[in-house]
C-alpha cells in the first residue's frame, strides 16, 4: 500500500508485492 497512487491492484497484482492483498 506505499504506492497506491501508483494503481496498486494493476501493478502491485502483477509483481505478487504487498499490493496483492488489494
């Protein structure tokens, strides 16, 4: 969640990172 200006589901999803969780 550091970067969720950063569309976190899109890239965060990809790479399997904390933003997984959204």
């Amino acid at each position: 969640r550091m970067k969720e200006r950063k569309k976190p589901g899109l890239h965060g999803a990809r790479r399997g990172t904390q933003f997984s969780k959204r």
